[in-house]
C-alpha cells in the first residue's frame, strides 16, 4: 500500500495556500513539506501543483487527487477519533455469551442495573448451552461453570465464586419410594439428567458422600433432558431424583416442595470470566468486568443451598 502520509502533506498543502503557510500552520517543515509532494508526484506519474515563488495551484490532475485524498484524509480522521471516544468512557456494545442457566439466575437480576448505571453501553448476550470461541464468534467476555479452568495464553479466567449439583426430588415422591440411605438404594430409584449424563443408555453421576470420597451412581433415568427446567419441573411433579445445580433448585428447597438428598453431591463447579488479557481493552469492556466482579460473587454465594436451607 502506498504510504498514506503522502495525502495528509499533500491536503495540507492545499488548505493552506502554499507550502509556507502550511509549514507556519502545522509546525512541519516546509522542506519535509516538499519533499513528500515530490514523492508523491513521481509515484503517480503527474504534477499536482503548479508552483510559483508567492503561490501554488492545483493542476486539472491534482484538482481530482485532491478530491479523493481529502475524503481519504477526512474518512481516517473519523475512524481515529470514533476509536478515542470509545477509549474516554464507557460506551458503545460489549458482547457477552453465558450458559441459558446462568443467563436467567444470574444476569438477569444485574444487567438492568448495570445499563441504568451506563446508558451508553449496549449488550449484546449470547445464551448457548456448549462452550464458545471468543476469538471466533467476536466475543468480549464469557461466563462459564466448569469443574476445572482452563488455562490458556491469550485468555484471562476470573474466578468469582463454586456452585454444586445437588441430589434433589419432590418429600411427596421420597414419602413413596423412599429415602435412600446407600448408593444400591439410590441406583433403583428413577432419575432425570442430562443427555451428557447418559453412556450406552444407562445414566452414570460422579458423586461425593460425606466423606468427600469418589462414588459413581449407575441409574435409570426416565427423562432425559438437556432443558434443566424441565428437569426441575418433572422434580417438583414427582417424576425422580435430579442432579441440579444450586442456583437452580435453591428457591424450591426453600419453598419446600424439593427435599435435598443430603448423603451426595456433585462436583463443584467454578463460575469464571473468561476474557482476553487486557492490554487495550476498552473502558465499555472493562466496566462490564468489574461490574460482575463486584456483585456477582454474592449472588453465587445466595444461591447456595446450606444445611439449614435444606432442613
């Protein structure tokens, strides 16, 4: 590409009459001045100016060029100066993906807040269940929950707070088929999970009794889903026994109408933030980072389900 300071010298020269005035105007030396016009002319195989002691003119070539190089000139001004008032303050769209779950429970309750707080910012969330490629589908930050974090070089992962998968089903269905005591008693009775739960037709769930060692629960589910309401639904209705995360089941335990199966538990899972490390990440960004930083760790820690909220 041909160099586009060439332009600037050149729409300088002519807005200001000569290369005298233009060199008093701006603090650039007049022989720097005609020096890149010299350049220019010999690269495009034309004069552009007609050059006389006390003025100078454009040409009928250098009335066209001067034309376009000044919409050129104009058109990369804007662009710089749409990017700095983009570096002043928060403003402008931030693009945010986070698991359907996670969308609802979480950032339902804190975004409103956050847009009255900057108006200038516009959202654009992405509520997928599978895992995102920020770099890919032009994404600035992702909310995940994982049993682990994956460390990679050009992301940073925030750490905000560990939710569990608890074992839940309806007092009325566990007054029926009753409360199980071991996992061969657990194993027999039905069960609601996930599509990802289930291998070769027969559900498997990695728990953790009170002893924190490893069990794995072979089970018969009769649903499975991957829509967690449903499953807490199907819970609620007395179907079986479901593995849900805290967030999700937390409001029905406290009403009563699921009863937690206190001798298991699933794997923690951290909920993180996912973000490119933040050399020249704009103040808009920024913002929405330390928003859910500050106020989502104790909506994680109050939607957790604790003894006497499962009592």
């Amino acid at each position: 590409m041909n160099d586009l300071n060439d332009l600037y010298y050149f729409v300088l020269v002519v807005k200001h009459g000569g290369f005298s005035p233009a060199a008093r105007a701006t603090g650039i030396e007049k022989t720097l001045l005609s020096r890149h016009i010299a350049f220019l002319e010999k690269r495009i195989g034309a004069r552009l100016l007609h050059r006389t002691t006390r003025q100078v003119s454009l040409t009928e070539a250098g009335q066209h060029f001067y034309t376009l190089s000044q919409a050129v000139v104009d058109g990369a001004q804007t662009a710089y100066e749409s990017v700095e008032h983009l570096r002043r303050e928060p403003v402008g769209l931030v693009r945010l993906s986070c698991p359907q779950v996670m969308a609802r429970t979480y950032l339902s309750p804190l975004m409103p807040i956050y847009m009255a707080k900057y108006p200038k910012v516009r959202l654009e969330l992405s509520a997928v269940d599978r895992e995102v490629d920020l770099y890919e589908e032009r994404l600035d930050i992702a909310l995940r929950a994982r049993t682990h974090i994956e460390e990679t070089a050009a992301l940073v992962a925030k750490t905000l707070g560990t939710v569990r998968r608890i074992l839940v089903a309806s007092p009325e269905f566990l007054d029926r088929v009753g409360r199980p005591a071991t996992i061969k008693a657990l194993s027999a009775i039905p069960t609601l999970c996930l599509p990802a739960d289930v291998h070769d037709g027969l559900g498997r769930w990695l728990l953790y009794n009170a002893a924190n060692e490893e069990v794995v629960l072979p089970h018969t589910p009769c649903l499975i889903s991957d829509d967690l309401s449903m499953q807490l639904d199907a819970a609620i209705n007395g179907l079986g026994i479901a593995m849900l995360p805290e967030p999700i089941a937390v409001h029905s335990v406290r009403a009563k109408t699921l009863e937690v199966l206190p001798l298991w538990v699933g794997p923690p899972h951290l909920i993180h933030l996912v973000y490119p490390k933040p050399k020249g990440m704009l103040p808009s960004v920024r913002s929405v980072i330390d928003y859910l930083s500050l106020h989502l760790p104790q909506l994680i820690l109050e939607g957790t389900i604790n003894d006497e909220t499962s009592a």
